[in-house]
C-alpha cells in the first residue's frame, strides 16, 4: 500500500512538471510569433498592416461561406428554403403594399415606358463619329434641351466627335444647393412642382426636408430661367365625374377619375402613379368598386395616409397621402364611393392625391386608362 501511494504522489508530480513545463513552452512560442506579427505589422510605419488585415477578412469570409452551406451538397438544401434564390424584393417594382407577387416581365403591357436599368448620378459621354444631339437624347430616355443645359450649349449643332457630355439621369435640371435653399424656393427656380424633386429617389431628401449645401438635386422637368421664353401653360385640370370620366380597360376594369384637381406630377420609373392636386382638399371616390384591403398609415412608408382597393379582376388602385380616410379593411366598397379626403400626410411637400393603379402586380400609366 505505502508503495501505491509512493507511486500515484511520483506519478501526479510528473505531470504537473510535465504540465507547467509544455504551458511554458506554448507560452513562450505564442509570445516569439506575437513579438515576430507586431514587429512585421510595424514594420515601415505598418506598410504591411493592409495586408494582414485584408487577409484575416478573405480568411474570415472564407470560413463563412463554406459553413453556410452555400458551395457543396448542402446548397441544395438552402435553396430549398422561401425567398432563397429568388430576386431582391427590395429592388422589385412590386405594389406596395400587398403586392401580388408577380414578376415585372409578366401579364400585360400597356404601352408604358419603364427603363430598365435606372440611372441615379450624372454621367459623362463621349461623343462618337455621326452622333447627333438627338440621337444621344433618345440613346439615354431624355430631352435634348437637358443636355444643352447641362452643358451650357448655345446650339445642338456645336457638338464634335471627342467631346465630352454631361448625361442626367432624367430630363431636367440638376441643382448644387445653396445656404438658403428650400425644396420650394428650388421648385420655383426651374417653374416645377416640389414634390418631384422629393419623389425622385437618388435626391436622398431626408424626412424633414432639410438641404445640405453642396449636395447636388436633379429637378425633374425643371426650366433653367434663363431658358424660359413664355409661362408654362397651366396644369390640365381632370375632373372625377362625367361622361368622358370612365374607360374599359383590359381585363375589366372600368374608372372614373377619383378626385378633381391639376396634374402635378405623371408616371415615370421612380413615381409608378399620377399626383392630382387641389388646394382646397376635396373628397376622394373610388376609381371603381372593390374590396378595401388597406386603410390607415401601417407602416413608416412615404405614402402617409392610404386605401388600396382590390378591384377583383386583377386590378388594384391606390390612394395616398390622405387627411382622413372613410373606409376600413375588409369592407365592400363601390364605384364612385368616397374613400377619404385629399391631404399631405406622409413624404409630401403639398396638398394632392398620389393615385396608382397596378395590374396584376404591375404599375401601370394611369392615363393610358382615365381616358
């Protein structure tokens, strides 16, 4: 027994040296490669920092990737789950809200021009042999009076093969802000509405409106002043009732105009509906009957105040910005029925009516309809 015990007191004391003296050793090589990384990484001033940073990121992505499942038998498997694979509902034109789901290239076409590939910044061109201010106007989707503008041309005969163009992203003006500057003051500058310039997405107009000076604003459908010979006319007043109010449109549906007032703003790429203004806020009706599927402010969205009515033949149209709203989810509404009052709740700058009307999924022109 007293020799058991002698052995298990040598034993235990063997490992305890044997311990302390490996800790010592995995101490001692931690501390040689941390002297050796610190003495790499300054070397120079930390010339090599960059790259040991850089790396431990493509390390760390690496590891990422491959424990995701992503590269190997088990993306099979990831892609087997909802809204894997499928396209960035972020960027997708669906209707907000309570989309169909459907994607843009399907159903139907009404003769509605969309670019594909949205361009937010101003762009440089370079003018090749047989180009023509026209034929760069159409090449890019805009005005050739945008582009005199933008260059400060005196003639669309002075452009030379090599020269060099600035290309706005929609027709109009671009606008470097000023100490001072307002949406409104800017508005009035180029004779066109507020609400475009906010409504333009690249603008990066925050919620209170408020202009950085420097930061750069494309006006949509602005008028330098010095290019102004005569008043615009005004705006085209449309009117909610009588006998050229209404239109059959593909797949059945049949609208009147939801309100009366002036044309503000029309659809584009970045404003899928049409903006009726009138300063004195009338009621809003109903383009045609439905089934109320939103009513209230139920999100952080711009729109503000909304009804979208679900017509029942793959139509849906909404009503934005609204003072007060009449209707409720899930009731039965028709043709003509007062929805809510005309107002500026949400990211609006004025009075008006934000009116889409969507099929299938898909905004359409809502003049190619209210004919």
């Amino acid at each position: 027994m007293p020799s058991l015990l002698s052995d298990l007191k040598s034993l235990f004391k063997f490992l305890l040296v044997y311990q302390a003296k490996k800790t010592a050793r995995v101490a001692l090589a931690l501390e040689t490669f941390k002297n050796t990384a610190v003495a790499v990484l300054m070397h120079r001033r930390g010339r090599m920092q960059k790259y040991f940073f850089h790396a431990s990121m493509l390390g760390l992505v690496i590891i990422g990737l491959v424990s995701s499942g992503i590269f190997g038998s088990d993306a099979i498997m990831v892609k087997s789950f909802p809204g894997v694979g499928e396209p960035d509902p972020t960027i997708i034109e669906t209707f907000d809200p309570n989309a169909s789901g459907l994607s843009l290239k399907s159903l139907v076409d009404f003769k509605t021009s969309i670019s594909e590939k949205p361009r937010s910044e101003i762009i440089e061109y370079e003018v090749a042999q047989g180009d023509t201010l026209s034929s760069i106007a159409s090449k890019f989707g805009i005005s050739q009076e945008t582009i005199k503008w933008a260059n400060k041309m005196d003639s669309v005969d002075t452009i030379k093969p090599g020269e060099k163009l600035k290309i706005l992203p929609v027709s109009g003006v671009a606008h470097i802000v000023k100490s001072g500057d307002t949406l409104e003051s800017v508005a009035k500058i180029y004779d066109t509405g507020s609400q475009g310039i906010l409504d333009f997405p690249f603008n990066d107009v925050p919620d209170d409106f408020k202009l950085q000076i420097g930061q750069v604003l494309i006006v949509p459908d602005g008028v330098p002043p010095e290019a102004r010979v005569t008043p615009r006319p005004k705006p085209k007043t449309f009117f909610a009732k009588g006998p050229q109010s209404t239109f059959q449109a593909p797949g059945g549906g049949n609208f009147m105009w939801p309100v009366n007032g002036q044309m503000s703003q029309y659809f584009a790429w970045y404003h899928p509906g049409i903006d009726l203004a009138n300063r004195a806020a009338p009621a809003i009706y109903a383009a045609d009957g439905g089934t109320v599927v939103v009513a209230g402010w139920p999100d952080n969205y711009g729109y503000g105040n909304r009804v979208v009515v679900d017509h029942g033949n793959g139509y849906q149209t909404l009503y934005a910005h609204l003072s007060n709203i009449y209707v409720s989810a899930g009731q039965s509404i028709s043709r003509g029925q007062s929805v809510g009052q005309m107002g500026s709740t949400g990211r609006s700058t004025g009075t008006h009516l934000h009116f889409e009307i969507r099929y299938k999924g898909i905004a359409v022109n809502p003049l190619a309809i209210l004919k």
